[in-house]
C-alpha cells in the first residue's frame, strides 16, 4: 500500500512538473510571438521610414537641381542686362557723335538750331 502511495504521490508529481512545463512552453511560446509580432511592426516601420527618407532624399536633389537652374538663369540674366546696358552706352556715344557730326554741318552751313539761338538769347541777356 506504501508503494502504490508512492508511486500514485510520483506519478501526481511527474503530472504536475509536465504540466508546469507544458504551461510554461505555452507562455514562452506567446512572448515569442508577441516579439515576433513586434519585429514585423518594427521592420514595416524601419521599411516605411526607409521610403520616406528616400522619398526626401530625392525631393532635396530635385530641388538643388531647380536651385541649380535658377542660379544658371540668374547669371545669364544678369549677363544680358550688362550687355543691354553696354549697347546702350554705344548707342548713346552714337546719338552724341550723330548730333555732334549734325551741329558742326550746320554750324559749317551757318544755320543755328533751335536750342543754340535759346542759348545765345540767354547769353545775351
């Protein structure tokens, strides 16, 4: 009768470590899941974050390429302006040689113009 107990008290102690044991296998077996389940987010996160840096990545390279053009635009405009204003300078040495050349021939003919005899009359007076 001493054994049957004992071996009915090891039998029921066996049971009761298996099922310990199978309990905690399922416990682990759940955190491990979850960590998993957290590794997938974290990836689709760390995949997600690697899109949108690439995503600005490329707007700032578009972006320094417009600034780029801008920059190229602003040089060959200012480059057109010095030319205008260099043409205009030629044109007004132009006009004044023109009326230089205009008033010697008249003066050479004796007509004065209109402006001269303004400023002979101011002389005058």
């Amino acid at each position: 009768a001493d054994r049957d107990r004992l071996q009915q008290q090891h039998a029921e102690i066996v049971a009761d470590m298996v099922a310990e044991r199978e309990e905690s296998e399922r416990e682990v077996e759940l955190q491990l899941r979850a960590v998993e389940e957290q590794l997938e987010t974290l990836d689709d996160e760390r995949l997600r974050f690697e899109h949108e840096v690439a995503a600005l990545k490329s707007s700032v390279k578009d972006k320094d390429m417009l600034l780029k053009q801008l920059e190229m635009s602003v040089q060959d405009a200012e480059r057109d302006k010095d030319r205008m204003i260099d043409r205009v300078g030629e044109r007004e040495r132009e006009i004044q040689d023109m009326s230089a050349k205009h008033a010697q021939k008249l003066d050479a003919v004796g007509v004065k113009s209109k402006r001269d005899e303004k400023r002979g009359g101011e002389k005058e007076a």
